[in-house]
C-alpha cells in the first residue's frame, strides 16, 4: 500500500525520518503522489486542515504529550507509539472508514473553501470587538440575532471538541482542559465567543450556543466597520479578510472526508 505523509511542514512533532522508517518498517510505500491513504500526525488543528483539503482516506494519529504545546488531538484514532500496529491492522483491512459531511463557506457568492470541523469569524489585532449579525434559515429554523464580542464558530459533530467546546473547560474559577461538547451527525454548532452581548428577534433569551438542523443556511455580516477576520478556510494565518458590505455563507459542501477508524 502506498502511504502519503501529512505532518506539520514548520515544526512537525514527529521528525518525518522517523514516521518514514515506521510506515516502511510495515511494510509500506512512501508517497508524495497517488496514494491509498495519509497518515496525519499532529493535533486536531492538523487534522481539521488535511481533512478539509484531502480527498484520500485520513488515519489521524496524536502524540501523547500532557504539556500546553502538546497535541490535544480529541480526533485521533490512535497514537504514534501505535502506530506500527494500527498500519499492521490497515494492511490486513482491519479497519472502516468514517465519512464526514464538510461545510462549504462562500464570500459574496464565491466559495472560499470547505471545512471539515469548524469555520470562525473572528476579531482581528486592530479591533478589540466585533458587532455582527447571524442569520439561520432552514427546516423549521428561523433566526435572526445580533452580537458583540469577540466573533462566531461554526462547527460540524467533528470540530464539536475544540473551540465549540470551550463552554464546557470553565468550571467556575478553574478549568477542565479534557472537558468538550459532543453535537449530532445532523446537526451543526454556532457558538458566540465571549460575548458581551447577544440579542435575537422575537426572542427574550440572550442566546450563546446552540445546534441547529444539516442543510440550513448560516449568513455572517458586520453591522459595525471593523477588523474582522474568517479562519478555518486557509492556510494563511491573517485568515480571510470581512469588511462591513461582505456576506458570509455556511451551508452543506460538496465534499467527504474519509477517516479511518478501528
């Protein structure tokens, strides 16, 4: 079987020599071409840009690591020191794959990319807030709200364990870093970021997170001039830049992305 590589490129957390000899050692082909599945080490940031951008099955492997640099990976099917093993059992087809809707995000009616756990739009360095509005419509959904803070995720059930979930650390004064939120296949997360305010029409409650049917459709805009910025759709780390005439959509993408589990 032919193996692809996919690590960190800046500051991979396992040297490639040694994920190299470890895939060869199975009994495996290295290849940076055509190949029957990747291997992605690294931590759910990792995991979340590869499986937007491959289309080949995804094996995501974590690093054991307890330090605040180390990789969290929730998505992980297994971990580097288990690696060899799980590659035993992918050779002899000891394995299933998970399929994985992604979300297709659009500026202006152009699409910006897809994502397969979590799109944001978020404050930029030059503002200390901004003042947004969210539009949901859908089957038997029908929202309209407005908020200032420091901006929105929008999270698919695979990116339900990171910035979707941070809710879920805070225990009173403290914080539970193994704490997260789980949402369902059919569903998808909008969660407003420390918020100092939230308003939606019709509705006395100040709402904060919440689910909301597959299929609908998720409109972002600015009702105040800002630096405001959309991240989960590249690799750049300035995200993609929102001005105050811009309409950002979310809606169901096009794609799968195919995760190998045991």
């Amino acid at each position: 079987m032919k193996v692809r590589m996919l690590t960190d490129g800046e500051s991979p957390k396992v040297p490639p020599a040694e994920l190299r000899r470890v895939i060869l050692d199975a009994g495996m082909m290295v290849s940076d071409g055509k190949a029957d599945f990747g291997v992605v080490v690294g931590g759910d940031g990792r995991f979340s840009r590869y499986g937007r951008t491959e289309d080949i099955p995804l094996l995501f492997v974590g690093v054991r690591s307890r330090g605040a640099a180390g990789s969290k990976a929730h998505l992980a099917h297994t971990t580097f020191d288990e690696l060899p093993r799980a590659l035993r059992r992918i050779g002899k087809g000891d394995y299933s794959i998970e399929e994985h809707r992604r979300l297709g995000v659009l500026k202006n009616g152009k699409s910006v990319g897809e994502v397969f756990t979590d799109v944001y739009l978020q404050r930029g360095s030059e503002s200390t807030c901004i003042r947004y509005k969210v539009r949901v419509t859908g089957p038997g959904v029908d929202i309209d709200e407005a908020a200032i803070g420091d901006g929105v995720v929008i999270t698919t059930q695979a990116g339900a364990t990171g910035y979707y979930s941070y809710l879920d650390r805070i225990k009173g004064e403290r914080m539970d870093p193994r704490a997260f939120a789980r949402i369902g296949r059919d569903e998808v997360g909008i969660c407003h970021v420390t918020p100092t305010y939230t308003e939606r029409g019709g509705d006395a409650q100040h709402p904060f997170r919440y689910v909301v049917p597959w299929g609908s459709r998720i409109e972002l805009t600015l009702f105040r001039k800002a630096d405001a910025r959309l991240y989960g759709t590249t690799d750049s780390r300035g995200g993609v830049r929102v001005g105050l005439t811009d309409t950002i959509v979310v809606v169901p993408g096009k794609g799968l992305t195919r995760v190998i589990s045991f």
